[in-house]
C-alpha cells in the first residue's frame, strides 16, 4: 500500500492557506488594512498569495503523489 503522507500534507497546507485570510482579517489594529502598492494587504493574499501558492501545492505536491511510480 502507498502511504497517505504527502496527499495529507498537500491537503493540510490547502487548509491552511485558507485559513489565512480570517487569520488576516483579525489581527488587531486593522493589519489587513495596510496598503501595498495601492491595494490592502487582505487583497494581495485573497487574491494573489494564496492562490499562486494553492496551485503550486496542488500541481507540484499533490500531483506528484498522485503520479503512479515505476516498478510498482
């Protein structure tokens, strides 16, 4: 049987990268808010971090365990 340890991985880090942006979001004295380069902090990671960095785990790490091995 194969393990289940690089999927699981692969899932915990999808999870936590969404629970990025509530993390985000709460931090006190409005963190979030902060602007880089015109648009909020919370915008950058809703809408660029955390999805180029959700694809990268879902294309490199989930797939490669997906991938069947030779000899098996």
């Amino acid at each position: 049987m194969r393990p289940v340890r690089k999927p699981a991985t692969g899932v915990f880090l999808l999870v936590v990268l969404l629970a990025g942006f509530p993390l985000i979001a709460s931090l006190p004295n409005q963190v979030g808010a902060v602007r880089l380069g015109g648009l909020s902090l919370l915008w950058w990671y809703g809408g660029v971090i955390a999805p180029v960095l959700a694809v990268l785990v879902a294309g490199v790490w989930l797939a490669a365990a997906a991938s069947p091995r030779e000899g098996e």
